[in-house]
C-alpha cells in the first residue's frame, strides 16, 4: 500500500478512492493516521454458538453453508443458510453482486458477524459482515477497531494503512522523564492499546475515554495547545508597539468630563488595565467581555482617547455594517465636540465619498475610523495606526480573524513608527467560559466587565409553543396601544436565502394586518445598506411600533423604549445567539419581555436551550451552557477554519489534565525548547495558525 504521506510527483500514479478519501480527512502525514483513533470496537476474538445467541445482539458465528440461492420475495434477495451444531441461521442479503453467490456456496464455511434477529423464518442476520474460513482459522487476538470514514475509504484498507503507520510515525517520546503525570502510558503503549485493545478491556473506560490511554492522548494535545499559545505569547512580546499614554487634561479626560452618565465600577477597573497595557511599547493584545449592555462600546472610546492624545490613529472594526454604524454614531456624538474627525468605511461608502474618507485616513486627519473589515482593506493607508479595536471578534470566524491579523501586522510596515506593531483589543459581549479562556484565549490578557450599569430593567423571559402564536399578537397590539415597541425576530434559514426572506415579509404583513393603524418595519440582510440604515432611523425615533426582522439585530441595536421581543422558531437558533438577541430589549426603565415561540418536537439540544434561556439572564452561565452544548469549535467560530482545534480533550471533563497541561508548558519551553516546539508540530501541524487568530 502507497505511503499515505508520500507527497505527488509528476510521475506518480494516478490516486486511488480510498487515497483521494484519506485526504479529505486530513490523514496525510503518518503521525495522522496513528492519531486517527477508532470510533468504537467490534469483538471478533470469540465465535457464539448460532443456538445460544440472544435476540438483539450483535455476535460472532461459525457454520457451514447449507443453502445458497437467490429469492423473488418482493424484491431480489440473496438467501444464504448455514449451520452449526447448535442451530442454523439465515443471512439474507437485500444488495449483492455475484461474486457473493460463488463466495458463499454450500459447504463453504462461513465466519459471519452481524445483529441476531429471530423471526417467522428463525435466526437470521441481515447483511452481515462474512468471510470464508478453515476450522483452524485463527480468530482476532484483540477487539477490531472501527474508524471514522468517508465513502469510498473501506475500513479494511484503513485499517491496513493505520497499522502501516504505526510502523513508521515517529512516536518516541518527546517529553523529558518525570513530566507527564505518573498514571500516564507512554505514548506508543498508549495508541497501541487503543488501536488494538484485548479482549480483557473495558470497553466501558473506552467509550467514556477515561482509559489511561485516552487520558494520555488527551494531556498531550493540551500541552501542545498550552505549548502554542505560549509561545505566540512570546513572540508578541518581543515586537515593538508605540507606548501610549494619555495628557494631562486631554483627550481621554475631556471625554470622561462630558459623558452625561458615571463609570461602573467594572468599567472603570478595566479602563485602567487597558490603558496601563497601551502604555508599554509592546503590543497589547486583549480581550475585553461583557454581558450585553454592560458597556464596552463607552471604554473602546476611552482606549481610543488615550491613542489619539498620544498622536496616533485608531480603528474600531464590528462583522456588520449594522453594528458598526451604531459605533460610529456613538462615538462622533461623544467625539467630534471634542474636535476629533471620525471616519466611516464599509463596503457601501463607494466613490467620492470613499475617497475622501481615504485620504483622511492617509493624511492623519481621521484620527478614529470606523468600520467594517473594509477599514483594513489594501487601498486603506494610515498615517500612523497605533491601536485597532475588533468587536465581536469571534463573529469573524477564525480564518477572517487570521486575515484581519496580518493585513493589521501589514500596516506596521507603513507610516509613522515603521517596524511597530498597533496594540490590538478585541471586544466581545459573548462572555469566554473560565476553560476556554485557558485554551484557545490563554495568549490574551481579558478584562471583564462584571457588572451591569443602573437603571436597566430585568429581562422576563417566556417560552410558548408556536400553537399561542395568536395569543402573543394580541399581547403585542396591547402593548403598542400603549406605546410600547416591539421586536419580532425571523429565524435565519442558512440553506435559503428565499425562504428566510419570504418568512419575514409573511410575517410582515401578518403583523400589519394585525395592528392595523400602527407602523410596522420589515429589516433584513438582502436590504440595500441605505434602506436599513432608514428603517433603523424610523424605528429609533419610535416612529415604527413593531420592527420584523432577521438576525441582523443581533448585536448593536440600542433602542431604550423597546420593551417585548418574539423570537420566532427560537429551537433554530443557538444559545449565545438568543441571549444575544434578547439583550436588545431591557434597555430602558420599562419591565421587558422576550417571549421564544418553538415549534415541536424539540431536539435533547433545542430543549436545553431554551431551558437555559428561560433559567438565567447571566451572560457568563449562558456562555457556559452554550459550551457544554455546543463544544469549543462552534463556540469560537472555528468551524470556519476547517480545522477541530481539540479532537480529543473536553474542557469541561478534562480540567485536571488542562491545569497539569498549563503548569508545565513555561517549563517544557524554558528548559527543553526542541522537545517543545517536536510537541507542537507533532499535535497541531498547520492548525497552530488557528490558535493564533
């Protein structure tokens, strides 16, 4: 068999199905495929009696094949009956090919492992697995791994090409003695036993992989994930940033001095753990969390202060053309009375509007420029970039984040301060869950706004089956009667975009023939920017009762006297997706009410979520909810990238493994940095980019 690492070469053979379909499954590199663990175990090292197999289980049998004919019961079927000297059993084959008559004559003897079901016709298997033998045919001295696949990769050809690479893949061990924890396996010895685990094995302790062997995998990928983002730590440390620092009475104090409201204490505390980070000329690199409507948005414009009174530039960057116009408009109501010119760029701002933003930004004119990812675009020149503010950086998905990330190391080489890196601070209204934020964040610094500002009122929220639809339109024409306005939000449809919109403007006009004599707005993301940016305005001068709209209102839409909010179909949507959505109500002094029609039968999934959303308001417990459901990849964005960041470990059931994992990668990497870095190329390979993002 060819080397599955083996890279092409003008004068290679053609590849095979089953190389094609190794591939795509990113088995490329020897060390791939002794990591390609079975999915779960078949026990092929005993034969069962025909007589004494129970109804439902699946076994292993040994006969003799008495009759073998083809059966016009309906449909074709291959009928093929063997015995033992304890019973006989019928095998019956709806999809066959010749080959499997001649297989299968009589007194051929058949070893033959399926699911035994008994019937009209007594025991029988349907398409079970077969093979023709000796009576000293030796059996299986181990349990017979089954591995995740893909059409047109058969597990016998996987399993010849796993066992092949166990040969070959270099899995010596890379850590010095006394380092891993003593209950652990050596590697090899690990991966052998759960490539082939005797019969004696727990399967038990396999499927659950609380093994040693399994628990041994696990460490080692936490450990090169620890490994990772301490050395991208490192290295960011090691670049240069211009060291910012506010004036005295300047830019930064101005605008605290005209804010119409005081600081929570949270915002506060992590205003100053920003500003003591931009101060140091190296680049800061920090998340900054918060439950919906704690604030973020007023301690990014305070960052920016201290970067523009320091003579540099700053961009503010949301995933929406919605969200970042809500920035931009609060930021040039708190900023330009203090004199400074804000800059808008998004896709839409085309021609001369464009470039006359362009050349504020290339001139230094623009000391603050809002956007979408089109504030990093090539044709965007600052003068002197020294701080770049993401929003919901998650939302750009990982291989976005990556972009973002080089096109920003890019600007470095431009302008003022060349060879200079902007500090960066990403912001997110998804709270990060303590474990994650010790994996996939353990590079940032985090600052958390834990405390909500005075005044906003608690959010009540309702679940409904959507059989009340009716009622809830008649608790909706109640409250606009009296001068409440409401949300209805439409579930996004990612397989049609048709059916998305025809789901919003149906329920459009329902609404309106509802409330007749009331303005109700429709918003969705098929809109021109200029027709959005309209209804928006409408709705925020409470000149719209109702606004019917997808899932563009997700994030950055600030209405105070919003008050009720429907989530259609809310089983579709995720957890921090609801809990985000919900956070645009609640934003003024009226009691607010989110009510989430489903429609059943509800998924284990479904349920929970709407159980959480029912139970908590809390950001970080949704936050931790959704982890559990979901798993980390989802979570972050990741699967965008392609790529699983952690195939093997569960945060939340392997937290002693991440502590040991944390505590010794300073010291792998102090004292032994060859064995380090083998670790991080062995386990991650080209997915150590991702963890950067």
């Amino acid at each position: 068999m060819p080397e599955a690492a083996t890279a092409p070469t003008a004068a290679s053979k053609p590849k095979s199905a089953p190389q094609k379909a190794m591939e795509k499954l990113g088995l490329l590199r020897d060390i791939d495929l002794a990591l390609h663990i079975p999915l779960r175990y078949e026990d092929e090292t005993r034969i069962v009696p025909i007589g004494s197999g129970r109804e439902g289980n699946t076994l292993q049998c040994e006969g003799v094949v008495s009759e073998c004919r083809i059966e016009l019961r309906g449909r074709r079927q291959l009928i093929v009956r063997i015995e033992d000297d304890s019973d006989e059993l019928l095998l019956r084959f709806l999809h066959f090919y010749p080959s499997h008559q001649k297989a299968m004559a009589v007194g051929t003897r058949l070893r033959v492992r399926g699911e035994l079901r008994v019937g009209f016709f007594g025991r029988e298997m349907v398409h079970p697995a077969f093979k023709a033998v000796d009576e000293d045919t030796p059996l299986a001295q181990s349990l017979t791994p089954v591995y995740p696949a893909s059409a047109g990769l058969p597990q016998a050809y996987l399993r010849k090409a796993v066992a092949a690479a166990m040969k070959r893949a270099p899995l010596q061990e890379l850590l010095p003695a006394g380092t891993v924890p003593r209950q652990l396996p050596p590697l090899r010895e690990a991966l052998d036993f759960l490539h082939h685990p005797p019969p004696s094995a727990s399967l038990a302790t396999l499927e659950d992989h609380s093994h040693p062997a399994w628990q041994r995998l696990k460490f080692e990928e936490l450990l090169a994930q620890q490994l990772s983002q301490l050395q991208a730590q490192r290295e960011r440390a090691r670049l240069q940033a211009p060291a910012l620092r506010g004036a005295r009475g300047g830019l930064h104090e101005q605008l605290l001095a005209a804010l119409p409201f005081a600081l929570t204490g949270a915002q506060q505390r992590v205003v100053e753990e920003i500003a003591q980070d931009l101060a140091l000329p190296q680049p800061m690199h920090r998340l900054l969390q918060g439950d919906v409507g704690s604030g973020k948005t007023i301690v990014a414009a305070l960052a920016a202060a201290v970067c523009m009174d320091a003579g540099w530039q700053c961009a503010l960057m949301a995933p929406t053309e919605i969200l970042a116009e809500q920035h931009f408009r609060k930021l040039v109501q708190w900023l330009e009375p203090l004199g400074i010119k804000v800059a808008w760029l998004t896709g839409s701002v085309k021609g001369k509007a464009r470039q006359k933003m362009l050349d504020a930004v290339a001139d230094g004119s623009a000391g603050l420029v809002v956007g979408t990812h089109a504030v990093i675009e090539d044709k965007v020149q600052f003068k002197q970039l020294g701080l770049a503010i993401v929003d919901e950086q998650h939302r750009f998905g990982v291989a976005q984040r990556l972009a973002l990330r080089k096109k920003l190391e890019a600007q470095a080489s431009r302008g003022r301060g060349q060879g200079m890196e902007p500090h960066m601070l990403m912001m997110s209204a998804t709270p990060i869950p303590r474990t994650l934020a010790m994996t996939y964040f353990a590079d940032l610094a985090v600052s958390t706004i834990d405390e909500l500002p005075p005044g906003r009122s608690p959010i009540v929220t309702k679940v409904f089956a959507d059989t009340k639809r009716l009622e809830v339109i008649a608790k909706i024409a109640d409250a606009v009667e009296q001068g409440q306005q409401v949300y209805w939000v439409c579930p996004l449809i990612e397989e049609s975009e048709t059916l998305d919109l025809k789901n919003a403007t149906e329920t459009h006009a329902e609404l309106s023939a509802a409330l007749a004599g009331h303005g109700v707005g429709l918003l969705h993301g098929r809109m021109p920017p200029a027709e959005k940016a309209a209804v928006m305005a409408e709705f925020s001068a409470n000149r719209l009762s109702v606004l019917v709209a997808t899932t563009v209102i997700e994030v950055g839409v600030d209405v105070p006297n919003a008050s009720l909010m429907v989530i259609e179909h809310a089983e579709r949507f995720g957890l921090s997706q609801l809990h985000q959505l919900r956070g645009r109500v609640g934003r003024g002094a009226v009691a607010s009410v989110c009510v989430l029609l489903y429609t059943g039968p509800l998924s284990i999934t479904g349920k929970d979520r709407l159980r959480a959303m029912a139970e908590t308001t809390d950001g970080f417990e949704i936050a931790r909810r959704d982890l559990d459901i979901r798993g980390p990849g989802e979570f972050m964005g990741a699967r965008q990238s392609g790529a699983e960041l952690l195939r093997f470990a569960d945060l939340q059931e392997d937290a002693p493994l991440l502590k040991a994992a944390r505590a010794l990668a300073p010291q792998l990497l102090d004292q032994h940095p060859a064995a380090a870095q083998a670790q991080v190329t062995r386990w991650l390979g080209s997915k150590v980019e991702f963890l950067k993002a």
